[in-house]
C-alpha cells in the first residue's frame, strides 16, 4: 500500500484571486467574466489578401501567411495558384509569454524545396489597441507589404490586431501560442473548448396484450409464443404466453429508453419457442418512432393493433408473403411525464421530467468559473520525463462544458466561466479534470484513451444563494495500491436565485415527477433503463466533434459505482453506525440518568417529567422548541465550505489492497483461480456474519408474532391474561397517575435495581421463534 500523504493534503483551501480584474462590488462582481481572472492575449485576425505578386516560374503563387511573435509561430492553410486568398483565421498570443517587441506578419509561397518570401508587415507591441467586450470587433484593414528592407510594392494584406482577454468571442476558436506544438486539424479540434448537449431521452412503454390468428408451423402441438422487441441495441422478451394458443396473450410491459431525433424503428416478432434453443419467427412489424403517441400523465393512449408479416427465405433474400392475416394489439407510447435517469438519484444534476411542456420555471442561475489547477501530477512520458495536457469537463443538467487543453503544463490555467439554468436546488454539478492524450494521432481505433485526474462533486442546496465560492479542491483519485492525490483545481462558483420563494417552495415537492410515484418503475427496470440511457448519452457525445469520449462520460456519470466493493460496503456501514450514533449517544445519557450519575440532572429530569405528565399539552412545543434551539446553536458552527471528496469517509486510506484489487477487477473476473477462491470464501464469511445479524431480527419478530399466536400456550395465555388486567387497570387508573408510576419506576435509585434481566425481559425471551423448524 503507498504511504499516506498528510491528512490535511486532502482538505478543502479557501482562496482569494483576483477575479474579474479586480471589479468587485460588495460580494456581487460586475463582468460577464467575473468569476474568472482575466488573461490578455494579443490576437491577430488574418482575413485575406489581394494582388499578390507571382513567384513561380509558371507565374503562379501558392500564397499562406506566418504569424511570428519571438519564438511562437502560427500558420495559416494555404492555398494553391490563387493570388487573391482568403483565410479568415485568427491567431492568439498569450501576453504574459510574449517577449519580443514586434509582431511579424508575412505571407509566404508555398514551395517543395523552400518557401519563397513574398511580403511582410511589422507592428510594434506598443502601438496595438486594446478592445473590452462588448465592444464592437475591430473593423480588420488592408495593409501594404514590404521587402525585407522595408520599401512597399505590390500586394496587400487586410488584417486586425488587438490586445483583448479570454472573453473575446475570437479566442474559442483561434489558434493559441500554447498549442504551437500542436499539429494537424483533427489534433487542433481536439484542444478546444465545446459546449456539448445530451441527447433528449424518452422511455418507450411498449404494452404487448395479445396477438391473433397465428399461424405455427407445426399444426399439431401447443405454441409457446413470446414477444421478442427491438430498438437499436436494445432487446427485450416477453414472458412466454400461458395460454398456448393460436390466439396468446401477455399484457405484459417493455422499457426502452428512446433518443432524439429518432432514426431507428421498434422492431417487434411474435416466435415460437420449438426447443431450447431453437424459436420459429410467426410474424414481425416495423413501427417508426415519429409515428408513437406521446403521454404527459396517467391517462392511458388508444391500443392499437399492427398486422405482422411472415417472412420466408428464398434465394437468400426475404420475401413477404401476400396472404398473411396474423396481428399483434398492442399500446405504445413514449413517456413525458418521468425524468430519464442517466445518474444516480444520489447526485442527479436534472430531475425534470422529458416533456418540455411539464418544466416548471426556472428558479436560478449557477455560474462556474474554471480558474486553474496545480501540482498535476505527470500523466504520460515525453522527452525522458513526464508531461500532461490536462482540460476540464463539467457536466449540469443536459449540457456539458468542456475547456480547452493546456498542453505540458503541471500548472494549467483555464479562466473559462459557464452559466446553466437550475431548476432545483436539490441537484449536484460534476466537474473532472482528464489528461488529453489524442494530440498526435491518438484517434485511431485502438488508440489511448483519455486518462482522469480527478473529479469534483458541488451540491447546490449545501451553498449560500449570491455568494462567490472560491477554493482549491483536491483532485483524489483511487488507484489499486491506494488512494493518490492528482493535484488541485481551484474553481470559483456562485448561485444566484431568482425567487427565493419559489426556491422554498421546491423543497414541498416530490424529487422525481409525479409518474415515479403514480406509475412507478421497479428497481429492476431502473438498473436496465439507466445503463442504456448511459450506453446512449456515451455514444451521442463520442460522435460530436471534438467527441467527448466514452471514457469521460462514463466516468463523469459514475458508470459502475454499484458494483460490489468492499471497502465501500465498509464505508456505507459506517455511515450507518454514524447516523445511529445520535440515538446511540441519548440512550447512553438516559443511562447515566437513570443510574444518577449526576444527581442534580436526575432530579431535573424527574422534575421535568412531572411537569410534563401534569400538563401533556407541553409535550410537542417542548420538543419543537428543544430542537429549534439546537438548529439556532448550530448555526454558528455551520459549514463555510462546500462539501468535497472525503478520504475519511469513503475508507480510501485504510482500504486493504487486495480490496482495492478486487473493486478494480473487471466483471467478470480476470483474476486466477486461487484469488478469485480467496475472495469468495472472504465473502462468504462477511455473509455468514449479516446472515446472523439477519436471523436475529426475524427471531425477535417471529417473538413479537408468537405473543398472540397460541405457539406456546402457556406464554399466550399469561399475556392474554396481563392485557385483560391492565386494560381494566388503566380503565380506572388516572394516566397521569399512571404515566407517573411509569416514569418513577424507570428513574429509580441505583439502590432499588439488581443486575438480573427484567421480568418483561425475561417471559420475551423465552417466546418461541421458528428457528427450530429451519433446516
């Protein structure tokens, strides 16, 4: 196991940069890139040229242009025997890298053996304006060339040039003296910035009731006929019919999860089952997705039935037969009213539902600013040492932002804002950070993937509404040999709202939209549903350009956290035993009440009862108010950070190896026979203990059953007994008196106490369970 970095490595910092250039008003910042600091780029907009000179023996020219600022070097394309090109590029020069005092624009001819020269124009860095958004773009000019001894002559160049910062509507799409080392369109495309947005999903409910007029080829034997229904690479069967007819039924239900817009039709075949694994094909039908009735509510869509077409194969091809008078009935929809779920509910980012039409208002605006990271750790080799080119993905709702990269930089800044719309408080936004490794080449198949760094969860109910968060939050990552510390990314985040009252109010109202609850999904269906929304939304984003790999999706959208893990089982365990401590710790201090460790509390306390006995109606608004003094106390302790990756309580550090081994196997296992034996009888051991922890309680409540079951005669009969005196008793008793008695008799003096088990205690122990009838 590697050793373990100190703990306070792992924290949260609290930071205070220099955001929006210093314009800050109270704790509201003026800029539209307020919540990131400003970096100055000198950028260089080549549009095109005209009458260029020839510099071919055939008098042809096959002009491009070099952008030079000391040692960085932009290109444009260039262009074959055209004397009047047009490039429209833009060229962008970090200014805290620049170092010469001019700026060399000159257009070349492109040549085999050596570009020839054509013409150049100078501008000295002391006379370039500077431009503030949202100024108007500079109006780009013509320029004069010159010689390399600077006398003009023919051929001219219409150029802008501006000193301006990150906000540019120019700089996503310019060309950066940071990626000079960067070659080739498709490597370029793949180090910039994107906005990306998730395919709209739908769940498909495909209700098979019955089909009609069969017809199996085997006359003489009952038909085990069966639904088999297909959309994309989605496949799923019905139950095979009980009624072994010609003439089945099922009403039976399909969940498929549908994607905008729709290109692929539901694909549906009646088979018979004739052996195990051997299915005749009675009939199919084609239904396109366009032509599927949409649902908002409960309110249940028309049947419809769908004549289905044998097939027969002749020459290798199908052939549809003309008199065919089979049919299927069946009602289909695609439902609006639920939210597909792509994420865990634990940490959803959207709970709407798919219907545009059922979105309620939006109560907020959460804007992220990506500042920079520091001390990334080296993710590949280069030149006989490490390298990173490190770029973000944050993920809200359906959009997901991804940064530019910074290439070979362990201290890579960004200083890119993002805004999304939130609609409920209650939802969480993902932010990784992965290494670029598709620079050079890296998008053929079998190519390298893109390696991850780290990831940030923000929940957005746990943050204060105006106000700028800025910290440094640790990028952990969890290896087989242990947990590693990848660097920090320090992230500048705010969430204004709207209405605070419609905010309140979203917290009366149900997580997920009414169709959860009104026709709610199994557990099941939800496992299935959810990976082919994942399977879906990867390959969607894998095919955009720049594509946002499978890798990244899966990794932001935690595919696979619910497979087995020993050491988060260890960790959900204790979470338990956390959330039980509170009641663990009161029943301890009435412990000490009740064995007057503290005379004067128990006095109290038995003062205290009294008065509540004598007047019942105290009882609530004593406890309302007790806990309204307990929240008012806390308040001065409440968090001032948001929540971040808790080493401590996901067990990361004191995980065993091999544990962390077993969670990164894949399923199923790679891992040889004697580990994998190993592991079972581990797991068999952890079982055996939960078994008994889980025969314990059905004993006890096999107990409670027996109380009133005439199990064991004599014990029911002495409880029907007590209930009959007691019920006559506290007929003619006071409570009051009664709840006095009680009470005393549980607070008494250590005095009056032995050590043996009560006598209630005592006659539940001896109730019979069924343990005995087990085998």
């Amino acid at each position: 196991m590697m050793q373990k970095p100190p703990q306070d490595d792992f924290l949260l910092k609290e930071t205070n940069p220099h955001l929006g250039g210093g314009r800050i008003t109270g704790d509201k910042l003026t800029s539209t890139y307020d919540l990131v600091e400003q970096m100055q780029y000198l950028y260089v907009r080549v549009v095109k040229a005209k009458d260029l000179p020839a510099k071919d023996v055939t008098g042809s020219c096959d002009p491009y242009v070099e952008v030079k600022l000391g040692n960085y070097k932009g290109t444009t394309r260039h262009f074959e025997k055209k004397t009047n090109p047009e490039w429209n590029q833009v060229f962008a020069f970090s200014k805290e890298r620049i170092q010469a005092s001019m700026l060399e624009v000159t257009v070349k001819d492109k040549d085999l053996v050596k570009d020839d020269f054509i013409g150049r124009v100078l501008f000295d860095m002391n006379e370039i304006p500077k431009r503030v958004p949202p100024d108007s773009p500079l109006a780009p000019q013509w320029y004069r060339l010159e010689d390399r001894k600077g006398d003009k002559f023919k051929g001219e160049l219409m150029l802008a040039v501006w000193m301006g910062t990150q906000a540019d509507e120019a700089f996503p799409e310019a060309w950066h003296s940071d990626a000079a080392t960067v070659s080739g369109t498709d490597s370029l495309a793949n180090i910039r910035s994107k906005v990306y947005l998730s395919p709209k999903l739908w769940y498909l409910r495909v209700n098979v009731i019955e089909a009609q007029d069969l017809v199996p080829s085997d006359q003489g034997r009952y038909p085990e006929v069966y639904v088999k229904a297909i959309l994309g690479n989605q496949v799923l069967r019905t139950r095979v019919s009980p009624s072994r007819s010609i003439n089945p039924m099922w009403n039976e239900d399909l969940m498929f999860v549908a994607s905008e817009p729709f290109e692929e039709p539901l694909i549906l075949s009646v088979e018979d089952r004739i052996a195990p694994n051997k299915d005749e094909v009675l009939g199919r039908c084609a239904i396109p997705m366009h032509h599927v009735d949409r649902r908002l509510d409960h309110n249940p869509v028309n049947t419809r039935w769908f004549n289905l077409e044998k097939h027969v194969i002749v020459e290798g091809e199908k052939k549809k037969e003309i008199k065919f008078a089979s049919r299927i009935h069946m009602r289909i929809c695609l439902e609006g009213g639920y939210h597909v779920l792509d994420e865990s509910t634990h940490y959803s980012s959207d709970l709407r539902p798919t219907a545009k039409q059922l979105w309620k208002h939006s109560i907020g605006v959460l804007e992220l600013g990506i500042l920079n990271a520091q001390g990334l750790m080296p993710m590949k080799p280069k030149d006989g040492r490490g390298t990173t080119d490190a770029y973000c993905v944050a993920k809200y709702g359906q959009k997901w932002v991804r940064t530019r990269t910074i290439i070979d930089s362990f201290t890579p800044k960004w200083n890119e804002q993002y805004t999304w719309e939130v609609f409920d408080p209650c939802t969480v936004i993902t932010i990784g950070v992965f290494d670029n490794c598709h620079l050079h080449g890296g998008d053929k198949p079998g190519g390298s993937r893109d390696s991850r760094i780290g990831k940030v969860r923000i929940r957005l109910s746990t943050l204060e509404t105006d106000r700028v968060y800025t910290h440094s939050y640790p990028l952990l990552v969890l290896h087989r040999n242990g947990v590693k510390k990848m660097g920090e990314i320090h992230l500048a985040v705010r969430f204004t709202c709207s209405s605070l009252l419609n905010m309140m109010h979203m917290y009366s109202h149900p997580l997920l939209p009414k169709m959860h609850y009104i026709h709610p999904l199994t557990v099941s269906q939800l496992d299935s549903l959810r990976h082919q929304a994942t399977v879906i939304v990867s390959v969607r984003l894998s095919r955009s350009e720049p594509p946002l790999r499978k890798e990244i999706v899966e990794y932001m959208l935690d595919v696979g956290s619910h497979m087995w893990s020993m050491r988060r089982s260890k960790a959900n365990f204790f979470r338990i035993m956390n959330v039980f401590g509170g009641l663990i710790a009161l029943g301890k201090w009435f412990d000490q009440i009740c064995n007057w460790k503290n005379p004067i509390t128990t006095v109290l306390i038995h003062i205290l009862f009294i008065i509540l006995v004598l007047y019942p109606e105290l009882i609530l608004p004593t406890i309302f108010l007790y806990l309204f003094l307990i929240g008012v106390w806390h308040y001065r302790r409440r968090s001032r950070h948001p929540p971040h990756m808790d080493t401590r309580l996901s067990h990361a550090e004191s995980a065993h190896p091999d544990e962390l081994d077993e969670e990164f196997d894949t399923f199923p296992t790679s891992q040889s026979a004697d580990i994998v034996r190993m592991r079972y009888d581990r797991l068999r051991s952890i079982a055996g203990r939960i078994q008994t922890v889980v025969g314990d309680l059905a004993t006890q409540g096999e107990r409670l059953q027996s109380l009133l079951s005439w199990r064991d005669p004599r014990a029911t009969a002495l409880f029907v007994l007590f209930c009959l005196i007691a019920a006559i008793v506290l007929y003619i008793t006071p409570f009051q008196v009664v709840a006095v008695l009680i009470g005393l008799y549980v607070l008494r003096h250590p005095r009056f106490r032995h050590k043996l088990p009560s006598v209630p205690l005592n006659f539940f122990r001896r109730l019979p369970a069924r343990t005995d009838s087990m085998l």
